[in-house]
C-alpha cells in the first residue's frame, strides 16, 4: 500500500479526543482551531467529560474529514498548543 493510501472514504465524520487542563478557556480554543479546518463544525459535535478529579476536560470533536492532509493538518495545529496535553 502507498503512504497515500487510506481507508477512509472522504468526505466523513471523525472524532478527535482532545485533552487538556479543565479551564474555562480550553473549549473555546479547540473550537476555534477546529472551525479553522472545519468551517461545517458546530458546537452539538462534542462530547465533554471531565476527569474523575475534575482537573482535566475531554472534548471528542467530530469533524467532517475532507482529506488527509486536512485530518494531519488538524492534528498538528491542535498539538502544537501549549493548553492541550493530548489528541488522540
């Protein structure tokens, strides 16, 4: 198989988990990165669930993928922010 190869089928709903410390400002920073690569993104698409402690927030993001290279895209932009610990 090529590294382009994929077994997706694009476009398609994917979630993203989305970890970080459970401060106010986390969600709305997600949201923003993800309506920079998802301009069909609306808030209904997540799940927030917080730790057992209360100290850190899941958000799962269901974006609609178009590509890849917009999924990869994505993935970098969310983990390169120094507010989000993990993205899965």
């Amino acid at each position: 198989m090529t590294p382009e190869a994929s077994f997706l089928e694009y476009p398609t709903p994917f979630p993203l988990k989305i970890m970080g410390e459970a401060k106010a400002e986390l969600e709305a920073l997600v949201l923003d990165i993800v309506r920079r690569h998802d301009a069909s993104f609306t808030p209904e698409r997540v799940e927030r669930r917080l730790s057992s402690q209360g100290r850190y927030l899941c958000l799962t993001c269901t974006v609609t993928a178009t590509s890849r290279d917009m999924l990869d895209d994505l993935y970098r932009e969310l983990s390169a922010h120094p507010r989000i610990r993990y993205v899965l």
